[in-house]
C-alpha cells in the first residue's frame, strides 16, 4: 500500500516556513497583486495596438474549482502553470490579472446536502446510530444474495456450470470498509462530525469551503486578485445577472434550441445528468442501438413453468440490442451469459420483454414501455435456464432458432441477449464453432446447433465470410482467445462498414452503409425491432444513481451546427496550444461533439430566463465567466457572494440584458438606462483594456467539454477581437508515482503539502513534476531534498567571498531559463534557473578555491539567482530580495534580469577551463606516470589540425547539405553528420594559445602547454605523452593530460 512520507527532520523546514508567511502578509498588505487597466485619460488618443506597446497586459485564469471540498494538490497543479505565467509576466513590465472565482452551479453540492439529509434520518442527528444500523443493512443484504443463490442453483438447466455457484458478499457489505457514506467523506476531509448536519443545507456549503480556498491560495503565495472573487448561481445576483444575459444571448441567437432527443438522464434526480453532475461517467454520452425482438416459440424445460405463469397470456420476447441491424439475415442462434440474471419486464397488457434490468430501465425512459418511467419486472431467472428456447430470428434465412451460452456476454453492455451472425462477427463464430465441437460437453442438443453460417455482406479484403477469414488470420482457437477476438471483430466491423456491399435480402447490392438504417426502418415498421439506447459506459450521478439514456424534451446548445462548428475551428487554428496532442484533442473534439442539453430542474443554478421550471446546467453557465472577472471588482470589491456591492455603487438589478450587452458586445446604449452611462464606461473600459485572457490551463480532461464550450461560446457571443488567444493543457499527477488515493493514504491536499514542505518547495515540486500532457509526478522524497537544497542557497547567499569569474554562464542560464518561461516549460525553468545555476556556482568555488571569488559577481550571481525563480518560488527569492541584498521594494515589482556585457573571457575558455578543472583532481595519468593532484602540476591540450578520413567524409557532406539562401545545413540531407561520434567534429575549432595565462592562473598550475597533434606525435616515447591520448584529439575536441612537475 502506497503512502505519503515522514519528515524527520523539519528545521530546515520551519526556517523557510517562518519568512514564507512574513512575505506572504506583506504582498496582500501592499495589495501587489490587485491590477487595474491604465485610466482614460492615459489611454486617451492611443490605437488599440499602441495601448499595447505602451501598457502590455496579460490575463490567465485557469477552471474555478468545484466547492465541495479543499483543492487537491492536483488543483495545485494546473493552477501552478498560471501562477508561474503570472510571476514571470509581471517581471516583463506586464499588468498582470490572475483572478479565481469559486463554481457551485450542479448536481454535486445539492446532491451531498441530500445524502447528509438522508444519512441523518438513518443514522440519528448526530450519527450515533450508524454502528448498529449499518450491522442491520449488511445482514440483509447477504441475506438476499443468499436467497438469490439459492435460486440459482436449482433446478440446473442445459449449459448450466458444472460446479455451484459460489456465494458473494453483497454490495453494500463489500462497501463498508471503505467511504460509503456522505459523512465519512466529510469526516475524511477535517469536518468535525458535530458539524456535520450543518451541510444538509445546500448553502452552507457556499459559505464553509470558499474561505478555506482562499487561505490556502495564501499559504501557497498564490498572486491572485481577491477583489474579483466570485461565487456561480443566484448566491450572487451580480454574476447571475451575467449569466442571464449570456443565456439570452445565446437563444436570441438560435444557439439553444427545444426538442426531442436522447441524453444522460438519472431517474432519482428526474433531469439530464451532464459531465459535472457525474461521479463517474464523465465524457461519456448515449449509444443508439437496434432492439431486435425475438418471440419465443417454445422456452426451455428448465424455464417454461415460471415464465409462462409470469407473463400471465403476454407474448413474449427476447431482446437483444445490435449496432449491426443490416446482419440480421445471418442469424443461426441467440445468446445468453449462463450466469447473468434477466427479467421478464412489463412492457404492455399484451407483451413482456426478456432482457437485464439494467436494460429495461434504460427502455423505460425511451417510450418503450406504456408506464414511462416505471420498470415492472414480473419475474427474475438465471441465463443457463434460458437455454435451448426455442425464438423466432427476425429477418433470418433461419426462422426459428435456440438459444445457446455464450462466455462473454455482458450484464453491462447492451440487454445481455446477443444475436448471433457466426459469418460476420468473429465472437459468435468462435463461440459457435466451440459448441459446435463439443454440444456434449456444454449439455446442449446437437439439433439446436444444426444451423450453417449464412453469409450476409462482402467485403474486397475477406470476401463473404470475414469472421472465418479473420479467425484464421489471427488463429483464434476459442472463445476464450479475448484479445485476439477483439483486435479481429474491430477489423470485420471497420471494413464491413467502410467497404462492404449487402448479399442478401431486400437490399441486396446497396453499400453497408447505405443498407443499414433501410434495415433497421423496415424492420421497426414491421414491427420486429425499435429504437434503444443506452449509456457508452458506466454512468453514477453525485446522487449515486446508475444513469440511463432518456428520450424527452430538452433545452439544448445546437454545438455542432455546420456553421457556428466552422467558426470555432477557425477560432482553434489561430490560437497558440503549446502541444501537439491538446490541438489533436480539440479537433477530435469538434468532430463529433453536438447538442448538448444546458437545463436541469435540480440542483444548484442559474434560472433559465424563459422558462423558470429549469435551472441553468454547470458546463453552461461557466463557458465565458472568464470576461467577469474583468469587472468584478467594480461591482462587488471583495465581496464573493456580491453582499458588498463596488466602489461604483451599480446595484445587481441595475445589470440588465442591455447594459451587460453594451460593455461587452459593443450593443447601444439603452434608451431607459437603470444606470448612468459613466458607470457602465468604467466596467468597459476595464473590459477592452483586459479581454480576451491570454491563456486559460487545465487538466486536459477538460477537452471534451469545458474548454470546447468555451471555443463555441466566445465566437457566438464576442467580437473576433476578444476571443481566447491560448490554452494549455496538463495530465494529471500522479503522486510519488501513483495516482492519487485517499483509501490507499496516498493523497495530499494543497494545504498539506505546503503545512508539510514549505510552499516553495511544493511550488519547486509542481514546476519540476512535468509540462506536457502525460501524466506528471510530485515526488515527496524530491521535494524534501528541495527543502535541503533551498536552505543551503539562503546560507550561500549570506556568505561574502570573493573573485569569482562565472558571469557568461550566468547570463546563458538567465536566457536559458527565460526561453523556457516563454514557451511555459516550468520542468526546464526549474532544470536551468534552480539546479544548473547553483551547479555554475559549486563548480566556480571549486575552481577558484585558492584565489578567492569576486564580490561583485557573487552578489551578481545572488541576485540573478532570486530573479529568475521568482516566478515559480516568490518566498525565499523575497527573502533574498529583501534581507540579503536589502533591496526597498518587493521582488514582485522587480523586472525580468538583463544580462551584463559579456566578460573577456570567451565560451570556448570557460568550456576547456571546464573539462579541465573536472580532471584535475583525478589520480592518475598515462599508463607510465601516476599523477597526484594534490603536488604541483602541468597540463598539455592536445588540438587536432587535420583529420581522419571518415571526418572528412563528414565535412564534404556538411558542404553538400549547406544552403546559401537559407543559411543553414539541411538536416535531412547530411546523414552522417546525424552519426553521435560525428558531431563535436563540426563544432568550430578554438584558438588556444593565448589562453595559456589565463588556464595557469584559474587552474593554479605551474605550466601549461598547446601543441598540435603532429607536434605531440613528433615526442611519443618522451615521458609525459600518452598516445592514446593524442589519438583522441578532434578539432573542437581537444585532448590533455596533467602531470606533476
């Protein structure tokens, strides 16, 4: 089991924690981070582009966090690449805003409330009771799966396994140990369970959890303007307001829309269940399949007397649901799974269905049944029961047909009755040719398995039977052959589809793809089939209920309509992603996404303006909050639920449609304004001078929805020149290389992490976890070490030596490092501003450890140092900034460092003082001369001026790939040149004769020497020349050796 770390040793820690909170109190005294456009009067006579050579800004925000708990250091995460943006953005000159609103808009905070609700009704006021109760619902729970059991076994009929079925805990039992109930999650996140029945009210939520952000935002040294905080839905009127007129908009527009159509929907809230208001399930939508209807002509022995006395004279069905209705003509037989449990569901006074419950709930939302929303199972009996029932196989060249076990059949997917078509799917085929061997075996009748594979479609690449051809090709030898059956069924699909041409029935010669809605329409008209859908996978709402697919009438944003889906893509094609994969992600995204439903009639939310029965849904009303914060200030300056109304006295209903209309899509005045125009010039000014955000970071499981509906809603609703201008994306982190479990004692909120290591080196931890979209990591061990690491800086920067001579590496490392903050790869800021800077450091006091460093470079270097990690680690660079270097303002006000002039010495010497100084304290020599490092010494630099033949072949082809026009080698073209030992070969060769002052003096030796290769060769057998030294020598290579003298 995984688990965080001890510290066991916590000075070093403590130290740095104690000047993190003095630092912290300061910026929010001096109010660092509040930012405001430049005044009118300012701005007045500028063009927009010269208002931004002049007053640059940026503005980064990243998705508000859900309230229903603390943030998690894997909020930390994603928010750490704005914050780090920020810090470097403001030493640019930048009037930077970093704002951060608080998102309670849904399902899940309501959802929460209701559980406290009902858990304090089962469980007393105080939870005293729930020891007892819980022993109570446990017992009855394997009680019942005992009685089912028992049901199970007896009698055994064909196809039934051989041994007994083995008993298994129940649910409910099995869930125990774990966090079963709303208030053990509360319990887990540091609520008392006295306070506990305070959050059976929704509201309190609102007011419990956007504090405790806020002080952890602090204790981070996060540099967010808190005057711009702002809680979703009526909890405040000013940012409703906003969303009303967003709303409108929107429809005014013929962006939302009224129909009939399929979406997630959870029965025990009674509304669509969307992304957020999931558990589980996010990003998944409904599957729409064929219900193919297989009446039963004579049941097995083993099930006839308790299903017919069940149905009471109804007709009854197998249903099996197909994605494939245009194969149907092929069926030689229908499955079961011999150990799934199936139901005989009312659908009318006249039929029943067959199929698992699981299935029949989703029919009873989707107009099926004539109880709509009801599921009225009128008997339950095990699969191996079922078969050698006799069916009717609609659309077969086989009228009647058995059904017959099948391993692999899902209670999860589709109704648990498969039909079979062995020509066309490779399972069936496997599974079939099994029995087929073996019908003894299995208890079956050989005359139910009389039936030949029927060929139904064509294809170029397998002809009339794929899945036969594709069983040989992957040389599948059963059903239990499960990867290779996968891999072969996706391939008969794809291609059947994309290339095959109907051989048989009414639509015989007409393309796969044109067939198949013909099919399934003649088959439902005929009454033989209809139309099902169900959920791509597991879908738990926050309430914990199993969702379904339900057919109704919805409010829904028409994403995908050919027009506006063009218009975003253009926006897409514009915009700076920093990645490969989070561009393939948002096309991907584009491709299929389409409406979705933006109402719901239960929770926490917005009141949709035109219909007062819905609420607004949690992904519709957080699409382009991001142009409030620009204004939020004005309306309620600190205030997050908009109690304190701004320093401009605009009251919420003073935000109308048209006034919100006029500041941020340029609409006109209106006539009967409820406020005066000056007040709203104030919040557009605010507005144009910040809008659009500059970049926006998430998790990239934001893609499918979030950040997508904000594409779609900022080209409906905003000028070009305010839509997004970047967005980045992260995985998730994983932490000391798992993921994150609270149940495993492997998780870590952003309070603990930082009351655990300092907020510094958490922040250090963050950037150096990862950049991509890969999963990062935070390594506790590392982050310890940072500790370490950070306190030996402070001690360093206090100490006053002398003579130091490492200022062209310094100024690399400030370029360095600042490319990498540009392109937001905070791993290699990290790598170059933190950990190569202090390696430059350590190597220059080693080498000048006799002659002393130069104070002015060693304050140079301190100074350089708190600088450029300021973005990433404000505290300690503050505490440089300020008590080392005494400098009068806060180093969030400081600039970005400018190198200085380079020093005389060149990059050439300082890289040949570098490889020499490394093996100057190594013993050791030639293979005639022990050198001891520690007596007075010599060195000779071997330089090569001619070359061997395959380094001449190099040069030729650096020649021949060079490109005059361009400047530049064609990298495709110099194939050797790509060769590992080839490249210091065509580096530029170095003057090093006039060195030879400099190299005694840095190095202390008492001579040094440069000979050519030829001259060095011309003194082999001499004392002191190693061949094999010489040998090695290439231009811009140099070889050498130390002796003692």
């Amino acid at each position: 089991m995984s688990a965080t770390i001890e510290l066991a040793q916590t000075g070093k820690r403590d130290h740095l924690k104690s000047f993190e909170v003095i630092y912290q109190k300061k910026w929010r005294d001096e109010k660092l981070f509040e930012t405001a456009a430049p005044s009118p009067e300012e701005l007045r006579g500028l063009s927009k582009s010269e208002i931004r050579d002049k007053f640059p800004k940026w503005m980064g925000c990243f998705p508000f966090p859900y309230m229903n708990g603390s943030l998690h250091l894997g909020h930390a995460f994603s928010i750490s690449k704005i914050e780090f943006a920020a810090g470097y953005e403001r030493m640019l000159g930048k009037r930077v805003l970093f704002p951060h609103g608080f998102h309670v808009t849904g399902m899940p905070i309501k959802a929460a409330a209701d559980k406290i609700v009902r858990e304090l009704e089962l469980f007393g006021q105080d939870l005293e009771n729930f020891e007892e109760v819980q022993r109570r619902l446990e017992a009855e729970a394997e009680e019942q799966e005992r009685q089912r059991e028992l049901q199970a076994a007896e009698p055994q009929g064909a196809g039934a396994p051989a041994d007994k079925v083995k008993g298994k805990k129940g649910k409910l039992a099995a869930k125990s140990t774990g966090l079963t109930y709303q208030f053990q999650i509360m319990e887990s996140i540091g609520v008392p369970r006295s306070d506990i029945k305070k959050f059976a009210d929704p509201l309190y939520w609102l007011t419990y959890f956007p504090p405790i952000a806020v002080q952890d935002h602090n204790a981070f040294g996060s540099r967010i303007d808190w005057r711009r905080q702002f809680m979703t839905t009526p909890a405040n009127p000013y940012f409703d307001s906003f969303v009303r007129w967003q709303i409108n908009k929107l429809h005014d527009l013929g962006k939302i829309k009224f129909g009939k159509r399929y979406t997630i929907y959870s029965p025990k809230d009674g509304q669509p269940c969307m992304d957020h208001d999931r558990s589980e399930g996010e990003a998944l939508g409904p599957q729409e399949y064929t219900g193919i209807k297989m009446e039963v002509v004579d049941w097995a022995p083993a099930a006839k007397e308790q299903i017919e006395k069940a149905a009471g004279g109804r007709k009854v069905y197998l249903v099996a649901a197909t994605l494939r209705p245009e194969t149907m003509y092929g069926q030689t037989n229908c499955f079961v799974g011999k150990d799934l449990w199936y139901g005989l569901f009312h659908i009318s006074e006249t039929e029943a269905y067959v199929c698992t419950r699981r299935a029949a709930r989703n029919m009873a939302f989707q107009g099926v049944t004539d109880k709509p929303g009801e599921v009225e199972q009128l008997t339950e009996i095990i699969g191996h029961k079922l078969i050698g029932t006799k069916i009717k196989a609609p659309f077969s060249q086989y009228p009647e047909v058995y059904v017959l076990p099948m391993d692999n059949v899902l209670a999860t997917k589709g109704t648990g009755v498969v039909t079979s078509v062995p020509s066309d799917s490779p399972d069936d085929w496997a599974t079939y040719a099994d029995l087929r061997k073996k019908p003894e075996f299995y208890k079956l009748d050989p005359s139910w398995l009389k039936n030949d594979p029927v060929p139904v479609l064509s294809t170029p690449a397998y002809g009339e039977m794929t899945a036969e051809t594709l069983i040989k090709e992957y040389k599948i030898q059963s059903q239990k052959d499960v990867k290779q059956l996968a891999e072969a069924k996706d391939k008969a699909y794809k291609e059947g589809f994309n290339n095959g041409t109907m051989s048989v029935g009414e639509f015989k010669g007409l393309s796969v793809q044109d067939a198949k809605p013909k099919v399934k329409q003649a088959m439902i008209e005929q009454g033989l089939a209809f139309a099902y859908a169900e959920p791509e996978g597991l879908i738990v709402s926050r309430s914990s209920d199993e969702c379904v697919v339900a057919l109704m009438d919805q409010w829904y944003l028409d994403y995908g309509e050919p027009k506006w889906r063009a218009e975003t893509e253009r926006l897409l094609e514009k915009m700076e992603l920093y990645s490969t994969e989070t561009r393939n992600g948002f096309e991907g995204v584009l491709a299929w996404l389409n409406k979705w439903a933006c109402a719901r009639t239960y929770g926490l939310g917005s009141i949709l303006p035109w219909d007062p029965t819905f609420l607004v849904e949690s992904l519709s009303d957080s699409t382009i909050y991001m142009a409030y914060y620009t204004v939020a200030q004005l309306l309620h300056e600190d205030s997050i639920d908009g109690s304190k109304p701004g320093p401009l006295g605009i009251l919420p209903d003073q935000m109308t449609d048209e006034v919100w209309d006029y500041i941020m899509s340029n609409g006109p005045w209106p006539s009967q304004a409820p406020l005066p125009k000056e007040k709203a010039d104030a919040l557009k000014h605010e507005f144009e001078y910040f809008y659009p955000f500059d970049i926006r970071s998430s998790g990239k499981d934001l893609i499918p929805n979030h950040l997508t509906f904000c594409l779609y809603n900022h080209v409906a609703i905003f000028d070009e020149d305010k839509w997004p201008r970047s967005m980045r994306t992260n995985g998730h982190l994983l932490l000391n290389g798992e993921k994150m479990s609270k149940s495993k004692g492997n998780s870590l909120t952003l309070k603990e992490s930082v009351e655990k290591f300092g907020a510094d080196a958490t922040r250090l931890s963050l950037a150096d976890a990862g950049d991509g979209v890969d999963d990062a990591n935070f390594d506790e061990l590392a982050t310890s070490a940072i500790i370490r690491r950070v306190f030996t800086l402070l001690e360093w920067c206090e100490i006053p030596i002398h003579d130091l001579v490492f200022q062209q590496e310094i100024d690399d490392l400030i370029n360095q490092t600042q490319t990498h903050y540009k392109n937001m790869h905070y791993k290699d800021a990290v790598k170059f501003g933190f950990y190569e800077l202090q390696s430059a450091r350590d190597w220059y006091r080693e080498v000048t450890a006799n002659i002393g460093m130069h104070i002015d470079l060693v304050q140079y270097w301190v100074r350089v140092a708190a600088l450029v990690i300021t973005p990433i680690a404000p505290h300690f660079a503050e505490h440089i900034w300020l008590t080392i270097l005494k400098e009068p303002k806060s180093i969030q006000l400081a600039l970005w460092p400018t190198p200085k002039e380079a020093p005389s010495t060149g990059y050439a010497e300082l890289s040949l003082v570098k490889m020499l100084s490394k093996a100057k304290g190594k013993k050791g020599g030639n293979a005639d001369t022990l050198f001891d490092p520690k007596k007075p010494k010599a060195v000779r630099v071997y330089v090569a001026s001619t070359f061997p033949d395959w380094q001449n072949v190099c040069v030729q082809a650096v020649q021949d790939s060079y490109d005059e026009e361009k400047d530049k080698v064609d990298d495709v073209k110099k194939g050797l040149i790509k060769d590992k030992k080839a490249m210091p070969f065509v580096q530029i060769p170095d003057i090093l004769n006039a060195m030879l002052p400099y190299l005694k003096k840095t190095l202390n030796l008492e001579d040094a020497e440069v000979l050519t290769v030829d001259e060095a060769r011309a003194k082999e057998g001499e004392p002191g020349f190693s061949k094999a030294l010489i040998d090695v020598s290439e231009p811009g290579a140099p070889a050498f050796e130390y002796r003692n003298v």
